[in-house]
C-alpha cells in the first residue's frame, strides 16, 4: 500500500528559516524511512504553498514522489506539462508575471463538490482519511480574522480555524483507532 501524507495549517504563518529545516528533515524522514510516495495539499494557506515548495525540491533527490491537490469545485491543479503554457497565457491577460503551483495530480469528490461554504472543511477531512501521515500548522492561540460579511453583534462572534476544525477531526479519528501519525509543527512536535 501507498503510503500518503497531507499537509494543513494556517492561512497565515512565520516563515522562517528553522521551519524550512523541520520541514525538509521531516520530509526527508517520511520519503526514506517511512516510505510516503504521495503528498497530499490543499489550497490557500502560506503553510501549504510552503509545504508544496519543499515536496517540489525533493522530487529533483526523490522523483518517485507525487504531489496531489485535493480540490474544491473552483479550484484547478496545473499538471507540469501545462505549466509554462498557462503561465504565459495568464501572464499576458493580467499584464503581470504569473507563477503558478505544478501538480502531478488532482483529486477532487462530489462531496467536496456538494459542500457549499463547507467545502474546506470537507476537503481536508477527506486528505486526512487518505493520509497515514498529517503534517499540521496548528496553532491553539490563533484566532481567525472576522468574516466582513458576518452580520450580527461583534460580541458574539465564535471563530472556526478550518486548521483547528482539520486538527480535532484527525485527533478524533486517531482516538477513534485510525492509525495516523499527526505533526504539529508549529508546536515543534517530532513525529
């Protein structure tokens, strides 16, 4: 069997160059000694396009390894052949320099689809049932942004961290006997 790891955090994150190491040694771990072939990401959040970079950098030591997008209905995975194409083409509608994400797959559900405003939520449930391996960027402090669109009183306001919803959901499922080894590398958690 496969083995798949999946990556979920914040959508805001301090890049530093401490993190890069535990990434890249973690990635290392679980490519050489765990046997992961396939990595599994969502979509915007500066942990996941992190995440992306270094799976990315990998495959030039690793070139076994994938790199599949989990997709909510709006999204698009650029597979490495199309890449230079697109980013031409997007380039010079926008007048800008555009640099897109590759991909060697995409994976998306008709229950992801079927979502509505939870899709996210769905969608990282569904990485993490594939995946033997999550990799999170949980913080516990962290406190979302209010939704400029949410009406009613301030005071009242309780937010959702998709990442806190994905990180309960895979402590419960580990709880409940799925074998997943989950890491927390905002907390520096080691495997």
């Amino acid at each position: 069997m496969e083995k798949k790891c999946c990556f979920i955090g914040h959508r805001k994150i301090e890049i530093t160059e401490d993190l890069i190491k535990r990434i890249d040694e973690l990635l290392e771990r679980l490519i050489v000694e765990k046997g992961v072939k396939t990595f599994l990401f969502g979509s915007r959040s500066a942990f996941n396009s992190l995440c992306h970079e270094r799976v990315t950098k990998m495959q030039n030591k690793y070139p076994a390894i994938k790199r599949i997008m989990f997709a909510c209905r709006s999204e698009y995975a650029v597979k490495k052949e199309e890449k230079a194409k697109l980013q031409k083409s997007w380039s010079a509608i926008l007048k800008k320099d555009v640099r897109l994400k590759d991909y060697d797959g995409m994976q998306q559900s008709e229950r992801i689809n079927a979502a509505g405003r939870e899709a996210y939520v769905e969608r990282n449930q569904a990485m993490i049932n594939a995946s033997e391996y999550c990799v999170f960027y949980y913080n516990p402090y962290y406190q979302p942004p209010k939704n400029k669109g949410l009406k009613g009183n301030a005071s009242e306001y309780q937010p959702k961290s998709g990442t806190k919803l994905a990180f309960d959901y895979a402590c419960q499922k580990k709880r409940n006997g799925k074998k997943t080894i989950i890491v927390n590398l905002c907390l520096d958690d080691g495997e």
